[in-house]
C-alpha cells in the first residue's frame, strides 16, 4: 500500500508542530515554576523583613519610654531630678583598691574624673568654674 506524499506531508508537519507544541508548553512550565519559585522567596525575604521591622518598632518604643529616658539621662548626662539627691561612693577605698590615677580636681575642688558627665570634663578643660 502506497500513502500519497500530501499524507506524509500532512503527517510530517502534524508531528513536527506536535513536537513544537510540547517544547513550548515544557518551557512554560519550567519557567511557570521557576516564578513561584521567586515569588516563594520574595514572600520569605518579605516575612522577615516584616520581623526586623517589629523589632524596630519595639525597641523605638522602648526607647520612647520615661524610665529608658531618665535612665539614660542619669547615666550618660549625669542629670538629676529636682527632688532628688546624688550619693558618689569610692568603691575603689572600700574595696581596698588604690586610685587609677584618672580623677582630676576642678576649681571648686569638685571631683572630676571618669564617672563625670562630658560637659563637666570640658568645663575643667576650659578652665571654666561652675
């Protein structure tokens, strides 16, 4: 039996575009998969910057509080309320240790030395009498 050559043809170009037909539905489901791939990162890397966010927020509203303010205040100004009255002990006599040699007497006699807030040390080294 002989097939006529329109047949083969028809046969020919059927397989050929069946062929091209897959090839392309395979390409668009790699590349399908590779976007939710992506997407599947984005979600993940948008989670956690979410997460760092809230930290940020909690600690902004930690520092945000009166008791970090005044505290900080106290520590790193050497401020005071009005009502309130400051106690310096010299740890180092009373744990028999000798003195570091960093303290420093300002005009008025007033120690100076490392627990001293920055303005006070400035005002020693400008010869500025408080």
């Amino acid at each position: 039996m002989k097939i006529p050559l329109f047949a083969k043809l028809m046969l020919a170009v059927l397989i050929v575009g069946t062929g091209a037909v897959l090839s392309s539905g395979w390409k668009e489901m790699e590349r399908s998969k590779r976007i939710e791939a992506e997407v599947d990162s984005l979600r993940r890397e948008a989670d956690r910057i979410r997460g760092e966010n809230r930290t940020i927020e909690e600690k902004i509203a930690f520092f945000s509080t009166e008791p970090f303010e005044e505290r900080e205040a106290k520590e790193k100004l050497g401020m005071k309320k009005r009502d309130e009255e400051v106690v310096v002990l010299d740890t180092g006599s009373v744990l028999g240790a000798e003195s570091s040699g960093s303290e420093a007497v300002d005009a008025n006699g007033s120690l100076v030395g490392v627990e001293s807030p920055n303005y006070r040390k400035w005002a020693v080294y400008f010869g500025i009498n408080r």
